[in-house]
C-alpha cells in the first residue's frame, strides 16, 4: 500500500511545479494601498487592471463610511450561529427583499460565498434521477458543485447552441428513463472570455424541451443591462431565467452572494442549502454594506457610465493595434498571444517591472498550451491616461515576444523546468 502523500511529492500539478519560480510574484502577488486604479506591488506603483471592482465601489468615501459605522456597531461577530438558528435579522430580509426587487425576482437569499453558495445550490437543486447540462467552459464552483451530483451530467461546447441542443436531447431521452428533470447551467458572462452566455437562444429552447434555467451572473450584475440588472436584462430574458445567482465580489466590492426566483422555489432552497444550514450567518457588517452599495448601484448610473467609457476605450484601442481580444461582449478584456509558459513568465515581468502595467496572466492548464491570456478588467476608477499608458505597454511587450526576447530571456527557467 501506498503512502498517501507519495503522489504529492512525486506531482506537483500542472500549475504546483512552478511554484519556485511563480510564488509571490505570478501567483499570489500581494499589491499593496488602498484599492484603485493604481497601486503599488514589490515597492512600484503599478495601474491595475486585475482587481475585480468594476464600479469602483471598494475604496468609495460613502462606502468605507457605512462598513466603518457598522463594524462599530455590530463588530465582526453579530450575528452569531446559521440563519435557520440564531443568525437572522431584518437587516438580512432586507436586503434580500431589495436584491430581489433589483433583478425583477419574487424572491432571493443570502448566500456567505459565492464559490461555496454555487456548489450548494446545484447540490440542492437536482437529485439523483435529474440530468444536468451545463457549459464545457463554465467556472470551478459551478463544476465542483456538478461533481456533487450523483445523476447524469452532459457538456456542451462553449456558447454552441447546436451543442445545447444535440444534448438536451440526449438529457431527455434519460431523463424519460430516470422519471427526473434537467437542470442547464451557464454563465451570464463568462469570466475569462468575456463572452456573454447566449442565453436569449437558451431560453428558446424552452419551447422544443422541458429543463429548468439556472445562470450564474457574477460579471454581469451591476455592470449589463439598462439599470445594471444583470445579463439577463441585457438579453430581455431575466424573466425566464429560473434560479438567478450574483456574487458581491465585483460590482458590489464586498463578500456575499444571493440567489433569486420565484418565492417557492427560494423557500425551497434556503431550508436545503446545506451551505448556509450548517454556517454562520453572514456577519451584519456586510449585510449593511451591502445594502449601502446595492444603492448605490440604483442610484448612480454615473459609475456604470465611467466603467463602459473606460472598457470602449481600452478595448478599442487594443483592437485599433491589431490585438486579438476574442469576442468579448463584457467589461473583461482578454489579450491573447502565443508563447510557452516561461515567455509569459519573462513579459509579465517586464510589463510589471518597466511598463508599470499589473495584470492577471493566465496559462495552461487553464488555456491551452502555447497561448498566453493576458486578463484586464476595467473599472470606473480607472482613467483615459491609464488605458494610454496601457496600450503603449502592450506594443513594447508585443514586439518583444515576437522577435524572441523574451525566449532567450526564459531559456534557462524552460529548461530547468524541462519545457
């Protein structure tokens, strides 16, 4: 028999085996000041463009007001215990009431997390006998929470609705067998392309197949839509989405999430999310802070409007230079370019330590190999000289990849690692 831990010496994992080379810098870097548009990593100011915080909401003078009165007056603790024992307030029905009314649901419900609230919520909402679809591209919480499932589960590929279809058929003709239902899940944008999940065509399929909708919408609440409602208003769908998640990580710059629908069906949930029976409660201090942001997110459609200038600006001009963004229909801004993981090593570096330039870098396993995705997200407190300064940055590093600069500068990191 084994060791347990003999795998874990022998494999590091795709990702794992650059950690002498990548930690504290390409992964888990630690930017430092008050979040901005510009902050400061490894003692340099650098413009940020990986801070999820699109309406700028996060270092807000009213907002760190709130939090600060609220913190005073409720500490970190209140309330204490699970919702269903001792952890419920009016502050938390009445934000609940608020976020539901927002995104034109009967009802909604807190959730603590939104990783941990996606994968309960899957786990709640199927049974055994029930068959999911769901897209092949879709986020981690919502394929850990499919993992959950002990019923059948189908992929289709990203965005195609002639793969939808193909499945849903293939999901009925089991679900005829098992006496269950079907769940389809998407994202309303999705988080590294940008893409907005096509979810008018889903919803026609309503007419050809029986299934249930469910669409997580954490880049798209707050920043799509005419009031900021989320994809689904952008769409003109919101009402035939059934189970609606958003998160309060991006737009609403907190911790916290919900889900929204019809109130049956929120009823039925909140007495079955394992995640939130057996949690503490979300603590009042987000809950009030959130009710302070979620206004002003009704109330001053200028943040929206400043985000969207920054995005047109900054993905126009990436596309003017020849840059291949994808077809992104969001505020998130993919660059790709084609290199081997230690030539995004050595261009990330130059970009942060020459250009000032800090933003996320993504490589295999989570694209392919031999792409680079370089991911910025704008936000409303960036500025028209950032996105200048950004597009002059992405020239030099481009003409250096191209030419091999940054292959001879990561010869001696490929070959140790044995690329």
């Amino acid at each position: 028999m084994k060791d347990l831990f003999e795998k874990i010496y022998k494999d590091k994992g795709p990702l794992g085996k650059w950690a002498s080379q990548a930690e504290g810098y390409f992964v888990f870097p630690k930017l430092e000041g008050e979040i901005s548009n510009r902050m400061k990593f490894q003692g340099k100011d650098v413009i940020t463009w990986s801070i999820n915080d699109y309406l700028g909401l996060a270092n807000h003078p009213e907002v760190r007001k709130v939090d600060a009165e609220a913190a005073a007056q409720y500490g970190s603790a209140y309330p204490m215990g699970a919702r269903m024992m001792s952890g419920h307030t009016d502050l938390h029905e009445r934000l609940q009431n608020e976020l539901a009314e927002f995104v034109s649901k009967e009802s909604a419900y807190l959730l603590n997390f939104g990783y941990q609230g996606m994968v309960s919520t899957i786990d709640a909402l199927v049974s055994k006998d029930d068959i999911i679809v769901y897209d092949v591209d879709a986020h981690a919480c919502i394929i850990d929470g499919v993992r959950l499932h002990m019923g059948k589960r189908f992929t289709y590929k990203h965005n195609d609705v002639a793969s939808l279809e193909k499945n849903l058929e293939r999901a009925t003709k089991m679900a005829e067998q098992t006496g269950g239902g079907i769940l389809v899940i998407s994202e309303g944008v999705f988080g590294m392309r940008g893409e907005q999940g096509r979810l008018k065509e889903i919803v026609a399929l309503k007419q050809k197949f029986n299934f249930r909708l469910f669409v997580d919408d954490a880049h798209g609440f707050g920043t799509l839509g005419a009031t900021g409602a989320g994809t689904g208003e952008e769409q003109g769908v919101q009402d035939d989405i059934d189970v609606y998640f958003a998160t309060f990580a991006k737009s609403l710059a907190s911790t916290g999430a919900f889900i929204a629908g019809d109130k049956e069906i929120i009823d039925y949930l909140k007495y079955n999310l394992r995640s939130q029976m057996f949690a503490k409660s979300l603590q009042m201090q987000l809950v009030a802070g959130a009710l302070k942001r979620l206004d002003m997110l009704k109330t001053m459609p200028e943040l929206k409007a400043k985000l969207w200038e920054n995005v047109n600006a900054l993905q126009s001009g990436l596309k003017d230079k020849g840059f291949d963004i994808g077809t992104t229909q969001s505020c998130v801004t993919p660059v790709y370019l084609k290199g081997s993981i230690p030539e995004a090593m050595a261009l990330v570096k130059d970009l942060r330590e020459n250009h000032g330039v800090f933003c996320s870098i993504v490589v295999y396993p989570v694209i392919p190999k031999g792409l680079i995705l370089l991911r910025l997200i704008p936000t409303a407190t960036h500025t028209l000289e950032d996105v200048s300064e950004t597009l002059n940055a992405f020239d030099a590093i481009r003409t250096r990849l191209e030419n091999g600069t940054y292959k001879r500068l990561s010869a001696s990191v490929a070959a140790a690692m044995g690329e």
